[in-house]
C-alpha cells in the first residue's frame, strides 16, 4: 500500500472515529446533565418579556422561568447564560450549553443545524382590541380603523388579509401604535402578543383582547442534533408542564394571558 494511501486511510478511520465520538458525546448530554446536575442554559438578556435584566441585576422573564422549570425536573442547577439573537444557536452548536430557551423560532434553515422541542410559548401577530369588540376575522375589519406599526411584520400580514374598506393608521413605532389604541384613536391594533402584554402590564381601561391571529410563530427549545434522551426528557416535561398548568401560569405571569390549549 502506498504511504499516500495509508494516510487517506488512517485520516478516514480518524473521521469516523471522531465523528463516532462526537454523536456518543451529544447523545450522552442527558447522562451527563444527570450525574454533574448542571443544565446550562442560554437565554436573552434584551427582550422583554422573554428575558430581560431587573433591577437587582439578575435575569427575569417567560425564558428564565422555563429553563428553571425545566431544570427543577432535571434535578439540576440551572447556569444560564446569556446570549444575543445571533449567537444563540453557536453558543449551543460549539457545547457552550446544553438547551437555547430564548424565544427562538422554528424554520427550516435551523431544522438543518439544530432540533426542536415541543412548542412551549406563544409568539404571533395578531388584530387585538376591546372586549366588547365583536371582531373574529379579516372580513369583520371593514369599515373599522386599525392601529399598525409602520414595516412591521404585522403591518405587511396585515395588508395582505385587509380590502379597501378598512382604514389602516400607521404609526412609526410601537409606542406611536399603542398611545392611538389607548386614547381611542384607533378601534384596534395589529401587534404582536409581545407588545400586546407590554400594554397589559400598564393595566389601561382599553385592555387589547386577542380577536384574531395573523401570524403564528411560537416559541421552541434548541437542542443538538442527535439528543434523542434529553429531547424526549425535554417534551415530557413540557407536556407535564402543560397538563398541571404551571406553564400556563408562566404564560399570564409575562404575557398576561394563560397558554392557548392548541399549543
């Protein structure tokens, strides 16, 4: 056998060698999690009210509260370390740690790369506005105002769903949009649950009540690639979470509406 022939043959068992243990090491993350008692966790740090920083500089919100759920289930201490909409997925991909709870998004491109949990918070856009408002569909906006925020994503959904007989006032930030449904400028808003539950938490006589969806994007767990125990330990806690309704009291603590039974 030539020397260049060897080499090719060595550097390929090597490959496959490492290969091998990296896909073991991955698989392992459940055991290890369970013997040192440690889940590491990212979350957000600037995005209220998934994540955010209080004022006795420790992290609060909707993400926080999952991950030390979860952790609670692991019988493990909860690290959790922040990260930003663009290092999230590296941080998890490079074994900074072991779970992204950070309202992160399902799509195709990170299928690829990464797995997903089950769903565990809402995140959508949707046509909010008064209780007594009788609003149930796109068709029922005719010959009402709506509230948008100026090239927001809602604002682009929204114009796509809505005939000339509605009137749509745009405004250039989500401050500008909330400010007209408070003081009556606008019948209702096109925003998202976010920015719905901010206006929540000021607890104004015009409470924004969800009449319709017009983009749903929930909110998933990231995990590694080929960790089918600390998946399956993952959505089981999930569903635990769902069925005794802790999760959904998650939910109206940070977004001020119990979980939707569809998710």
């Amino acid at each position: 056998m030539r020397f260049a022939t060897i080499l090719g043959a060595v550097g390929f068992a090597t490959a496959v060698l490492v290969g091998g243990l990296t896909g073991a090491a991955q698989a392992d993350a459940l055991d290890r999690i369970t013997k040192e008692k440690v889940l590491r966790v990212a979350v957000p740090q600037d995005f209220p009210p998934f994540g955010s920083v209080g004022p006795d500089l420790k992290p609060l919100g909707y993400d926080i509260d999952t991950a030390n759920l979860i952790g609670k289930e692991l019988g493990a201490k909860v690290e959790l370390v922040p990260v930003s909409s663009s290092n999230r997925i590296p941080y998890l991909t490079t074994g900074k740690v072991d779970l992204v709870i950070s309202s992160l998004g399902k799509n195709a491109e990170r299928e690829k790369v990464i797995d997903f949990s089950a769903a565990y918070a809402p995140f959508f856009n949707g046509v909010f506005g008064p209780e007594a408002s009788t609003v149930e569909k796109a068709e029922d906006l005719n010959g009402k105002t709506v509230g948008v925020t100026r090239g927001s994503v809602e604002d682009i959904e929204l114009s796509k769903i809505v005939s000339d007989k509605v009137t749509v006032r745009r405004y250039e930030d989500n401050n500008g949009t909330i400010s007209a449904f408070l003081s009556g400028q606008v019948e209702l808003v096109a925003t998202g649950n976010v920015v719905a539950a901010a206006i929540i938490e000021r607890n104004p006589p015009r409470l924004p009540i969800l009449k319709f969806l017009i983009k749903n994007s929930p909110c998933f767990i990231g995990l590694n690639k080929d960790e089918g125990p600390l998946l399956e330990k993952v959505n089981a806690i999930l569903a635990k979470a769902k069925a005794d309704g802790s999760l959904s009291a998650i939910s109206k603590k940070w977004l001020g509406t119990p979980l939707s039974k569809d998710l």
